[in-house]
C-alpha cells in the first residue's frame, strides 16, 4: 500500500488549460501539503492543509487553488496553465503540523510539462 | 528569514569511500535540521533529523550528521559508500516552533562509481 499516492504521475498540456492533481494519504496524518520542484531541483512549499483548514499559503498565484475534501485528500486546481508552471508537484503528509513532529512523507511526484 | 546552504551540487565518490555532503544553515533562532534522500522518480525520505537533543545524529542506511552551532553546519557523512547511495540529497531546516514549513537546500547528487 502507497502511503503518499498522488495522479497523475505525468501530466503534458497546453498553455492556457486547466489541470488538477490528486493526492490520497493513508497514513492516518492530520497534515497535508504541496511542494513545487522547479528544473534545478529547487524544492519550495505553496500549501499545507491541517485537517481540512488552510494553514500555509505561500506566495502563489492565485491561479492555484488547493482544496482538501477531507484530511486524507488534499488536491490542486492549477488555471490557465503557463509556462513556468512546468514542475514536479510533490504532496506530503505529516502527523501533525507542529514542526516539533519532524517528518514528512512524500508522494512520487507529479510531473507537469506545459507547452 | 531560514535557509540552508549546500555546497557542490554533485559530489563523486567510489564504492567504499567516504562520503561527506556539507551544509550550512541560517536561522535567526536554534533551527531544526533534517536531511532528505530522493532516489530517481521518488519521493523524497528521511534521513535524519536534530531538533535539539544530541548533536550527532544517526539516520537510515549509516548515514549521520553532526550538528556545530560555531559553524553553523549539519554536514551528512557516511563511512563506506554503496552504489545504492547514488541519488539526491537535500538538506532543509525548521523553525523549532509553529507550523512546520521545511526549508530546502538546492540539493547534493552523491555519484558512486565502482
């Protein structure tokens, strides 16, 4: 069983649509994030949701727009996809959002490549 | 404002050498450190972490990493390299309060040639 599970792993499209992102925690956590991978490996957060509640929202386009259903599920909307959105899109997940906690657990990644 | 320093974006040992992966950190209050490992089209795992018990700490797979406030370091070092090491390593630091919000290196590939 995947603990971090995220679809699709690979995402290829055109500049100006729409895409989302999917990921499931199985972990039991209350804590889920996004983290954004550019081309040189730089790793940044963009969001973190403790039990289905905004609690980080980094500098991010309002283009992007997470939701989490409930606290196992936290997806991303991305609207009228440009270039420089082209990525790897990590979602992690930890027991708690106290940095006291120390570990998160990530997902595969999924690869966004807008053209 | 946090953030962590890598030296040497790609760092070539052989089979059974040594290997050390350096980074320095800046923090404005005692930070906590974590090194992460991502092998090729994962995830990234923990390491190891401080948050402010013993200064050497060991992680998964022998690696370790020593915490020297004087030189604001949490260098990654393991004695004996293994083909298996060969991947990303990322170094990141933490607030020691609050919401948990990691700060990431630039990233270390470690190369290991037989």
């Amino acid at each position: 069983d995947t603990a971090v599970s995220q679809t699709p792993k690979y995402l290829v499209t055109q500049m100006g649509n729409d895409k989302s992102i999917k990921c499931e925690q199985n972990l039991g956590h209350d804590t889920m994030y996004w983290y954004k991978q550019d081309s040189k490996k730089f790793l940044k957060i963009m969001f973190s949701y403790n039990n289905k509640e905004l609690i980080i929202n980094e500098t991010v386009p309002n283009r992007f727009s997470p939701k989490s259903p409930d606290k196992a599920h936290l997806n991303l909307h991305i609207n009228s996809l440009e270039l420089g959105d082209s990525a790897v899109y990590f979602c992690a997940s930890s027991q708690t959002p106290s940095t006291a906690q120390g570990e998160l657990f990530f997902g595969e990644g999924s690869r966004l490549t807008v053209l | 404002a946090q953030s962590v320093t890598q030296l040497g974006s790609h760092v070539s040992v052989s089979e059974g050498a040594l290997v050390l992966l350096r980074c320095n950190y800046s923090s404005s209050v005692p930070p906590y450190l974590f090194w992460y490992v991502q092998y090729p089209n994962q995830g990234l795992q923990l390491l190891l972490k401080y948050t402010s018990a013993a200064t050497l700490v060991k992680g998964i797979n022998g690696f370790e990493a020593e915490f020297k406030k004087s030189e604001t370091s949490f260098h990654l070092t393991k004695p004996s390299a293994h083909m298996s090491d060969a991947a990303e390593y990322f170094c990141a630091v933490s607030l020691n309060t609050g919401f948990q919000k990691l700060v990431f290196g630039t990233g270390t590939r470690l190369l290991v040639s037989p």
